[in-house]
C-alpha cells in the first residue's frame, strides 16, 4: 500500500514537474501514469481521479496568478461558465463509453496534444492578437466544446483553452495562460463531482498524486527559468514523448 502510494506522489511530480517547465499539456499524463505506474485498474477511477488532481491543482496554480494580477475574470468566467456545461455532458457521456475504447480515444488525444504542441512559440510571449473587443459568442462556444472534451477525458484543456482565450478574447500569451486556470479547475471540479457521484474517484489517490503534483510544479517553474531559452526545443520533445505513450497505450487496448 505505501508502494502504492509511493508512486501516486512520484508520478504527480512528473505531472506538476512537466506542467511547470512547459506549461500546458502536461496534464495529460496524468491517466497513462495512473493506469500503467501506479496501477489503478480501472480506467473510469482513473479518469475520475486525474480530473480531481488535475482540478485541485489549476485551483492553486490560479491563486499565485490572481495575486500577480494577470487574470482577466470576465472572458475568463464567461468561458468557464459555458464550459462546465460541456464539462458535465462530456463527464457523463465518458461513464458510458467501455474503459479500453475510452483509452484508445485518449491515445488519439494525446497525438493531437503533441501535435499542437510543436506549434509552440509560433506567436511571442509578449504578443497580443490583432483587436480589442472580446467575442462572447466565440468565447461561449469554445468553452462548451472544450469543457465537453475536458470532461470526456478527464483533463484540464489548457492546451486548447489557451489559444481559445487568445484569440476570442485578444489576450496576451501571460493573460491567457493566468485565465486559463479558471476553466482548467471549474472542468476538472466539474469532472470530479461527476465522477464521484457515480463512486469513481479514489480521494487517498487523488490526495497523494496531488501533494507530488505540488512539489513538482514548484522544482519545474525554477527549472523553467535557467532554461527559458530552451522553452520550444523542451515542447517539442515532450511533444514526442507523448507520442511515444500514446502509441504504447494504443498497443495495450488493441483488439
């Protein structure tokens, strides 16, 4: 049990570790890390956990971006709002799909992740897209459909939240990462409570995997500093990491 245990806070600093030195789509590790690390059997409990940890985690990472004063509350609630509406059909459509088709779809996911992700640094930290006006419409339906996929999988979405606050509410890249993390705690909290109300959230999991999330975020983010320059080369070789775990977790659904 304390092996067990063990690795749930090994593999949640991997997780914080990742999304502190990149930022997002780190997040999606957390299930193959579950399933194939710590062992947890079962994929639902999986997906169930992962969106507690996944959620309790943007929660706190929020509270250090509120004080530094670069959230933007009302394209940010306006998109988590619609969110956790898709959010809790996505969450409640996923109970229903069988485990191993729910990993080989998640398998997908994380290709389409890495893909993404080897367009990162195409636009300037510092750049704001063209504009000033927010798009309420834009911003509504990029929630919905987000927080259904957030909810589906049991993830936090940042890596498709963050270009989906830039561009539909002309954010900057900092503005949009900080708004982020409202949406990315009301999909996973959204997630959870759906999950835990069908009894598939295991909470001494979901307690140790985030205590090794928190330690891990905090050594990322100092190592995201000495190697800031390095920032689209470690992307896109996270990139093919996940494409290395995608294609292992294909191999172990098939058939």
């Amino acid at each position: 049990m304390l092996a067990h245990f063990g690795l749930a806070v090994l593999c949640g600093s991997l997780v914080g570790f990742s999304l502190g030195l990149i930022g997002g789509g780190g997040s999606v590790l957390a299930v193959p890390l579950l399933l194939y690390v710590v062992g947890e059997p079962d994929p639902h409990v999986v997906i169930g956990t992962a969106a507690l940890a996944v959620g309790l985690n943007a929660l706190a990472n929020l509270l250090v971006h509120a004080r530094g004063g670069h959230v933007r509350w009302r394209p940010a609630a306006l998109f988590a709002g619609s969110g956790v509406i898709g959010a809790a059909l996505g969450s409640s459509l996923g109970k229903h799909v069988a485990g191993q088709h729910l990993l080989g779809l998640f398998a997908l996911l994380m290709m389409v992740v890495a893909i993404l992700m080897q367009r990162d640094g195409a636009v300037p930290a510092g750049a704001s897209p063209s504009g000033s006006r927010p798009h309420p419409g834009a911003l509504i339906g990029t929630g919905v459909a987000t927080g259904a996929l957030a909810g589906f999988f049991g993830i936090g979405g940042g890596f498709l939240i963050v270009p989906g606050l830039r561009f539909a509410a002309h954010l900057t890249m900092i503005e949009a990462i900080a708004s982020s993390l409202v949406a990315v705690s009301a999909f996973g909290l959204t997630t959870a409570v759906s999950y835990a109300l069908a009894g598939l959230v295991s909470w001494s999991l979901a307690g140790f995997y985030l205590l090794g999330g928190m330690a891990g975020g905090l050594a990322g983010a100092h190592v995201s500093q000495r190697l800031s320059h390095h920032r689209t080369a470690l992307s896109r070789l996270f990139g093919v990491a996940l494409v290395a775990v995608a294609i292992y977790m294909l191999w172990r659904t098939r058939g």
